[in-house]
C-alpha cells in the first residue's frame, strides 16, 4: 500500500454523495486537496471541515466542469503548493430524467453529455499534460454500470457512461508508455442526491429508486476509490464494478416488500 501523504488530489462533484466521501477519505489518508463543484458555499464548508478535523491542505474551488474556459483557468490559476496534481477523480456527474426515449426532454441530453461527457474531457485535458511531462499521475474516473449495459428509459445516461468507458480504455493505451495510471470504478445503485436530481427533486420518486433494498453508499465507493489510489506504483487497478449484494445488472434486483 503506498501512502498518500502529503500527494495532492483534484476531485470534482464534492458537495454531495460519492464525491463528498471521496473528500472524506482521501483527507483521512493525509492527502492534501483540491474540491471542486458549482455550489461554492458547501464546497467551502467541507473544507473548512476537513482542514480542522484532518489537518490537511485544501483548496477550495467554484467549478462547472461543462464549461470548458472555466476549467482552464480554475487550473492555471491553482497556488503554487497546489499546482502538481497527483491525483485527479473525475467525479461530476448526474442523470436527467427516466423515460422512453421518445418521451424523453433533450434539455436533459445536453445536461448529461455536457457534464458526464464533455465535463470530464475538459478536466482530464487541463491537468493531464503536467502528469505527461512528470511521467506520474494517475486518473479515476466514476463511470457506472450504466457503462456496460445499456437499460431501458436509459439511453442518454447509458450513452455517457459507455463514453466514460470508452474514454478510459482509449486513455490507457495513450498513455501506457507515460508511468500514468487510468482506472475506472463502476458502480451500481448508491444512495446519494443522484436520484433526485435525476428526478428533478421529486422525493417520492427518489426514495423508490432504493425501495427495499440496501443501496450502496458513498463512503463504500470512497473505499474502493482509496483502495485504487493506494496500490503500489506498478499496479493499477484498471476497472472496479460495484453492487450492492441485491443488485445483478442494470435492471435484476431483489427488493423485499
Ligand atoms: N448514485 C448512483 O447510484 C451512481 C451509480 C453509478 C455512478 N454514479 C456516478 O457517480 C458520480 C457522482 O454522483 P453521486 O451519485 O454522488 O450524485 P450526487 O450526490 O448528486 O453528487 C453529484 C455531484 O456532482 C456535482 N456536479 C453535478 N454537475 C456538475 C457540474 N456541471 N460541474 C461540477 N460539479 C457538478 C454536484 O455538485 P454541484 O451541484 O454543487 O455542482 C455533486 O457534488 C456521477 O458521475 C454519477 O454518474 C452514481
């Protein structure tokens, strides 16, 4: 296992769910951090409470990974100390709505490429060059089981995962010769705010997404995420699928009434 003190970790998506116990974890391990997603104040919460319970460095930063100048200048402009990345975890993402294709809105399309797609190119690209130059470095990125099989209501979200998939396989082999790991964890069902921003906040709908059944959580994935990062430096764990002990695939899971 190798110690990830003192090595500095960018993560996006951290006011919420697996991003948020990512944070937790990795500031646990003695690494220092830079957190990253749009609603500012929590992000600044979290590392206000991190640093004091953890003693670590943090950097606190209002991020929209869709927008791609945004995410060049949030990189450029890091402070020297934070400025050589060890570390990135490609975590922002959402799905938008659950519906037949054709009755389905493409506001939510473009939220979802833009964010699980786009948001992750433009955030591997403005860091991924120094890790170039280094010959270190090392990538995780959240995909999904929605990125090995494609369910029903599903083919946007599905449509991105396979992209995460895809983006990963295809950055592995860019970079075999660089000494940079690329990994991707895939999860099933979590409980985290995922279902209601899926559902456009509708709680009821939410709650019924992990209906008699015991859902994952984010601290579980955070584990298998600090398990990746921790391996020594000639092994990377390549891809991770994650489920709770009632889920089989995409759509088989035992719920008890
Ligand atoms: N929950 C599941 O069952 C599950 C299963 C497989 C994979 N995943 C994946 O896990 C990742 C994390 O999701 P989660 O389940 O933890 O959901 P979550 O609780 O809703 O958290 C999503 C995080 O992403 C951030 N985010 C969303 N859009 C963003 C943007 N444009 N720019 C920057 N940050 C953005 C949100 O922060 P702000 O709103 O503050 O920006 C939030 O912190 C996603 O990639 C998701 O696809 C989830």
């Amino acid at each position: 296992m190798v110690s990830l003190k003192g090595k500095t970790v960018f993560i996006t998506g951290v006011t919420s769910g697996i991003g948020k116990s990512c944070t937790y974890a990795f500031a646990k391990e003695g690494a220092n951090l830079v957190i990253s997603a749009r609603r500012i104040n929590l992000v600044n919460e979290i590392a206000d409470d991190i640093s004091k319970k953890y003693g670590v460095n943090v950097h606190p930063i209002k991020l929209d990974v869709s927008k791609r100048d945004e995410v060049n200048k949030a990189v450029d402009s890091l402070p020297a100390e934070f400025k050589k990345i060890d570390l990135l975890i490609n975590n922002a993402g959402l799905g938008r709505g659950l519906n037949k294709f054709y009755e389905d809105n493409p506001d939510g399309w473009e939220e979802m490429i833009d964010t699980n797609v786009k948001g992750l190119l433009y955030v591997t690209n403005a860091i991924l060059p120094q890790m170039v130059e280094r010959k270190s470095g090392h990538i995780i990125n959240i995909g999904s089981i929605a990125g090995r099989e494609a369910y029903p209501k599903g083919a946007v979200y599905c449509a991105t995962k396979h992209a995460v998939d895809a983006i990963t396989r295809s950055l592995r082999m860019d970079l075999v010769d660089k000494n940079i790991r690329v990994s991707t964890i895939d999860p099933g069902l979590v409980e985290t705010g995922f279902s209601k921003v899926r559902f456009y906040g509708d709680e009821e709908k939410a709650k019924n997404a992990y209906k008699g059944l015991k859902p994952l959580t984010g601290e579980d994935i955070a584990e298998a995420v600090v398990f990746t990062a921790t391996r020594s430096e000639h092994f990377n764990v390549a891809q991770m699928i994650l489920f709770p002990t009632n889920q089989a695939s995409t759509t088989i899971f035992h719920r008890e009434d």
